[in-house]
C-alpha cells in the first residue's frame, strides 16, 4: 500500500478561490482587507515567510503591510508599533512574526494586539474563545491541517487523533480544536510530548497522526498503524550531500517509509506549509467582514 498524498497547494487553492469572493464583496463595498506584519531582525526564515505573506496578498487584492525594524529595537518602540496598527483602521488583521530578540517579551506583546485584529489567534482573548468552542480567529497552522482533513474527506468523528508535541501554536491549539463539535473535530484526543512514556505504543493507537516534534525524521514506519492518516507538520533543514546546497527539507516523518504503511500522508514540503499563509489570509478577510458589520 502506498498513501494518498494531502498537498497544501491543492487545498489551498480551492480555499483562495473562497477568498477571492469574499474579497471582491467586501471592496463593493467600500472595504480592502488589510493585513500587516512586523518583523524585527534579519532572521532569514522569517524574511522568506514575511516575502510570502505580502506576495500572497497582492495576488488576492488584498492590501498589505510590511514593517521591518532593526535587531536592536526596543520592546517600548515595537509596543509603539502595535499600538499604531491597532488603531489602523485600512488594517484588519496583523502580526507580529515570532521569534522576538531575546531582550523583547513575548508575552507582552502580544498581549498588546488588539484581539479583534489578532490574525495569528495568540491572544489569551482569542485562545479562551477558542478553547470554549467559539472562536474569533483559529491559529493558522491547525487551521491549515484541519481544513486538509475536511477537504481532503478524511472522516474525524470518533476517530482517536494523536498530536505529537504541545507548542502553544501547534500542539495545544490543534488539540483544542479536534475534541470540538462539529465538521473536522468530535476527535478522541491524546497529546504526546518530551515526557510521555512509551511514545510509539501510543502512537500506534491513532487514526490520525498530527507530528509537530520538531525533530527530523521521527515518526517511523513501526510507529504507525496500519491505514492512518499522518499530518507532518514539521519543517527541518538537514545535511544532504547530493543536494546542490548539500542540506534539504524533512519533516517530522520519516516520509519515504511510512507511506508505506499509511492510507493518506501529507509530504515536507508541500504538505501544511502552504496551508499557514492561506489561513493567515483568512483570518484577515474575517476580520474586515467584522470590521464592516460594526460600523
């Protein structure tokens, strides 16, 4: 048996086109989504995401912003700059691209964004009415996997979802999002983490495995059952000597052999990857129809 590929670009798109609907009636009238980032350094990840965002949103006629600071600005100057686009009102949604410099708080910046403009859905406001089941806006990674499961019409009613790892951006939230009613949840959920004993027994018991370690290669082919749907969220950058550059992207899956054994896998890249910006875009649509609805 080899699985069916879920591919981020094909789910993606069909979600773009959604967009581009919602976009054109919102600029009838009167209204262009807006949506910001704010990038402090030269951390080159970063930069290729935060080049993505604002291609993205030319292509949908969205309008978008980016504002890049140096290294060594300061927490009250940033704080500043959330402030401003806080009361921005041709900006809808915005964020700030995380990681921070190590002198920045994290926490006390986001705090600082206005919840109604929280494109990234960090916000304690916007995770508490995640978690209770009513959501402004849902974090774009588990967006992403979960509209890859609903459009991709993997079943997840009763089904046991096993998410490895419990980032507050992946792991938690994806969590959350599964035990919830409704289409792409009403999941059993277990969370497995650095701590958990006996991971692969556990993680053989899935139906449905969301792999978000960040650790290359570690989810192989005996941690899998038989016919389950495995979701690699990872993105790592490994030595490769047959590479031009001599490294190439894995995930947390060892891909080539456990798709082997499962009936649908997602690759790296290719597979959530594209999902994340999608999903950021809509959250930023969401919040100008908002926007619209309150004036």
């Amino acid at each position: 048996m080899s699985a069916r590929l879920i591919l981020g670009k094909e789910v993606s798109d069909g979600i773009y086109s959604e967009l581009r609907e919602r976009i054109v009636a919102l600029k009838s009238k009167g209204v262009t989504p807006g949506l910001a980032v704010v990038l402090v350094g030269e951390d080159p990840a970063s930069q290729v995401y935060v080049r993505m965002k604002g291609k993205k949103c030319e292509e949908l006629g969205m309008h978008s912003v980016t504002i890049i600071l140096p290294e060594k600005t300061t927490q009250e100057e940033l704080l500043k700059v959330v402030s401003d686009l806080n009361n921005d009102k041709s900006i809808h949604g915005f964020l700030v691209q995380l990681p921070l410099p190590k002198h920045i708080d994290e926490d006390t910046v986001i705090n600082a964004i206005d919840p109604n403009k929280d494109a990234d859905c960090f916000h304690p406001a916007n995770v508490g009415k995640m978690l209770i089941g009513n959501p402004s806006f849902l974090p774009a990674t588990p967006a992403g996997v979960q509209q890859m499961l609903i459009r991709s019409d993997v079943e997840t009613s009763g089904k046991h979802v096993v998410i490895l790892g419990r980032s507050n951006i992946v792991g938690k939230p994806m969590a959350a999002m599964m035990m919830q009613k409704g289409k792409g949840a009403d999941s059993t959920i277990t969370v497995v983490h650095s701590r958990t004993k006996d991971i692969p027994m556990i993680t053989r018991q899935a139906d449905i495995l969301i792999v978000a370690i960040g650790k290359p290669l570690f989810v192989t082919k005996d941690m899998v059952k038989e016919g389950a749907v495995v979701i690699d969220v990872g993105t790592n950058r490994i030595e490769d000597p047959t590479a031009k550059n001599g490294s190439k992207l894995v995930g947390d899956v060892d891909f080539d052999n456990v798709k082997e054994i499962a009936s649908a896998i997602s690759p790296v890249p290719g597979g959530v990857g594209p999902m994340t910006i999608c999903m950021l875009m809509a959250n930023a649509v969401t919040a100008a129809e908002r926007a619209v609805l309150l004036r």
